[in-house]
C-alpha cells in the first residue's frame, strides 16, 4: 500500500477472486438499486445459488429495516470471514483499470482508494473530496450498522475527476494491451461487459499521481474556474454512491481516536472515472410516491399557485418527450397515475435551477406529512411508468442535467438537491468484484 497524503488516495491491497471462482456468479449488481422490484433480486439468487459471490457479503437495500435484518447483516459478516478463512479471495496491491461495455458504450474506469481524512459530507463543505447531492443523515444508521465491525469492503463508489484534457485515465487506456488482464467476462443480467487490468507499470502509475496532482494544482484550479485565488480546490466529486462513502466516513470517525490514523478504515475502495468520458451519461433519477393518502396534484397547485400548470397528454411517450424537449416559460416535470393518467407540470418563476429542486422540498414536507406511505427514486421512464400507474401511486418524471455542468454547479452553489442525477440507468451500475480488509 502506497499513501499520497497531498492528493488523499491510496495505491492500495485489493483482494480478487482466486482462479475458478464463476465470477458471473461472483459479480452483483450495486445493493442500491432495484429497491421496488424484488424479482430482480430473486432473479439474482436464482443465478448464484450456493455458488461464491458477492450476494452474500452485501446486503441488498431491499432487505434494509426489514424483518430479519440484524440476521443477514449477521450472516453477511459470517460469510466474509468464512470467504477469507478458504482462501476464496487473493491479495493484490496496484490500481485496477477498468472498461466497462453496456448498451452500447464502453466508460473507463480506475479502482482505488480515497483518504477520509480528505472527505466531508456536510453542508457547505470545501473539502479536496465532496459529495454531489445532499446526504441523507437519517439514512447512515443502517448502513453503519453494516459496515462497523465488518472485515471487508466492497465498492459500488463511483467518483468524478473533472479532466477535459484526459491526462489521468485515458493513458492507461492507451496502454492496456501491455497490461495483464485480471478479469474479462459478461455481467449477469443483461448488464454489459467489464475486463478488469493490473495497472503494474511503474511508469503509468506515477503518470496516475502526477496527472491528479496537476489538477489539483490551486493556480490551474482556479483558472479553470474562474474563482478567487483562495479557493479550496476540488478534486473528486461523487458520482455514484454519496451514502455509502458517508457511511465509511461515518464509522471512520467513530472509531479513529481508538484505532489510530494508520487503520485501513482510514480509506474507502473507489472507482474513479472522468466525467469527461464519452461513455458516460448522467441520467435523471425519477420518483415513485407509493400508497397516496391526500392527492399530490392540489399540494403542487398551492405550493406554487399561479406559477403551476398541469397539462395532460395522451401516452408515456409524449409525457417523456415533453419534458425532455424543455420549455423555456418554465421548468417541466411528469406525472403519472395518483387519479390521473399521463400529464405535464410546468412551472413558471422557479425556485431552484433545477427541477428537481423545485419539486424535492415539495416532496420531503409532503410525506413529512404523511402524505403517502414512502418514495422511491427509480432509474429510466419505464420503471417510473409502470409503478406509477400502479393502484395509490404516483410517478415522477424529471429531465437530466448536462454532465459538464456538475463540478462548477457543485463548487459555486455547494451540493445539489439529493437523487439529481444517475451515472447510466440502474443495469449499469457498478458491480461488485474487487474487495479490501478494512480490519
């Protein structure tokens, strides 16, 4: 393990399945998604049965604050020792570089670690590490609760670098055919390809560490920007996972005074990819309002008055090509079901940039007020369509955010309202496959 204190990384021990391990079976998609669809998830224990895999060392979401989670998160941790005690996983230190193909596009990526030391997930931080979206406090206890004690991580943390001029991945790239290969196989489900490379150049490494190193450079930082000479750079934004790095920052610093600044908790397992990446797409993170109580289009109506404009229309298909079309008069949302069919909202003299910043505090005093029993946040128009038109609930369509937006929004008006944006739809999501002891 190699720590570089002054950009907060780690050149870290990854353990990988050992030779003969299924890693179709071994490989799971991100325990944050499929939340509302629990055959997706059956699906998956039907393909991995008694078979080694990463299934068994995680803990769907679906499962959290049920009945018999303090069992399974249990048998999680009896799993990981059992998994470490046959010898199912092998040691390896390095950067990992990855490409990985689904529908149709191929984004690269680079497993390592990110220093906690350098991370703050609160509001208004200026931390070199920070989260994109509002984090959630409320939703940390459980997750802590799988974490503490636990002897591995598993990642399904995806973080940004902002390097339009490609200098820190893309190389790696350029040079994977001398690189040995670590893994290459389908992920389950329809959900792409991925082939895993040992970045074991010594040379390529340190291009790593000098490339990021230039772009936290304070003088080329603010240049980029435009901002005052004092501004604290950053240099990792959170694409994907905000809860569960807040998580290991949370258990970091609950156990930091009685372990020392040199435990392994100290650092999370990442993959970092370039929102520069012609691969990547930022997709917008729809709502699902489940068991309606009072309906949700007078609440709308008085919150916003005579700014607020309902329009139906006749299809899924036209609601979603309404609102992704745009409406300079005003910011559109979609709607679906809660009494009604397929219908448009416009809204005139917003009151955020986004809209999804406009309807998310609409959405949080309404079920505060136990307007409906829960939501959910839904990747893709299908799923939103299909729930939404399901008996008491009601779904929410919202339009994305362009990519090269993310780090200036972020930097001058601080983190952005909570499930703004998507890295892919829910199928291309990080699969679980590296691990590393955090004990």
């Amino acid at each position: 393990m190699k720590n570089i204190p002054d950009i907060g990384i780690q050149i870290p021990e990854i353990l990988l399945p050992k030779a003969g391990v299924d890693l179709q079976k071994w490989a799971v998609i991100a325990v944050d998604q499929f939340t509302s669809q629990p055959e997706y998830w059956e699906q998956v224990e039907a393909i991995v049965g008694d078979a080694p895999s990463t299934l068994r060392i995680t803990l769907p979401e679906i499962y959290l604050e049920q009945s018999g989670e303090a069992e399974r998160i249990q048998s999680v941790r009896k799993i990981m020792r059992e998994y470490l005690d046959a010898d199912i996983l092998e040691p390896r230190e390095g950067l990992i570089y990855i490409e990985r193909t689904v529908a149709g596009k191929t984004r690269k990526g680079l497993v390592m670690c990110l220093d906690l030391e350098h991370y703050d997930y609160t509001k208004g931080s200026t931390s070199q590490i920070r989260a994109t979206e509002g984090t959630i406090i409320d939703r940390l206890p459980p997750r802590m609760k799988i974490r503490t004690g636990a002897p591995l991580e598993l990642p399904h943390i995806l973080v940004l670098i902002d390097d339009p001029q490609k200098t820190v991945i893309e190389p790696l790239a350029a040079a994977r055919d001398k690189l040995p290969k670590l893994y290459d196989f389908d992920l389950m489900l329809d959900s792409g390809h991925i082939v895993g490379y040992a970045v074991d150049d010594q040379e390529l490494e340190n291009g790593v560490v000098a490339a990021l190193r230039a772009l936290a450079q304070p003088q080329a930082f603010t240049a980029k920007y435009g901002l005052d000479a004092d501004s604290p750079v950053l240099l990792f934004a959170m694409g994907d996972g905000n809860h569960s790095l807040a998580t290991a920052k949370a258990v970091w610093e609950q156990m930091k005074t009685t372990v020392g600044m040199e435990h392994p908790a100290r650092y999370a397992l990442v993959e970092l990819e370039n929102v520069h990446d012609e691969g990547l797409e930022f997709e917008p993170i729809h709502r699902v309002l489940f068991g309606l109580k009072t309906d949700f289009y007078t609440i709308l109506a008085e919150k916003f008055g005579a700014d607020y404009v309902y329009t139906p229309v006749a299809s899924a298909e036209e609601m979603v090509k309404t609102v992704n079309a745009g409406d300079p008069a005003g910011q559109l949302i979609g709607l679906v079901g809660g009494g009604k069919g397929f219908g448009v909202v416009r809204i005139s003299n917003p009151t955020s940039n986004l809209p999804v910043g406009s309807l998310q505090p609409v959405l949080d005093a309404y079920l505060k007020q136990e307007g409906a029993e829960k939501i959910d946040y839904v990747h893709g128009a299908d799923v939103t369509v299909r729930l939404g038109q399901q008996p008491g609930n009601l779904g929410i369509y919202l339009p994305g955010m362009a990519k090269g937006d993310l780090f200036k929004t972020v930097i001058l008006d601080g983190a952005l309202p909570r499930k703004t944006f998507s890295m892919g739809e829910a199928r291309e999501k990080r699969f679980y496959i590296e691990a590393r002891k955090i004990q």
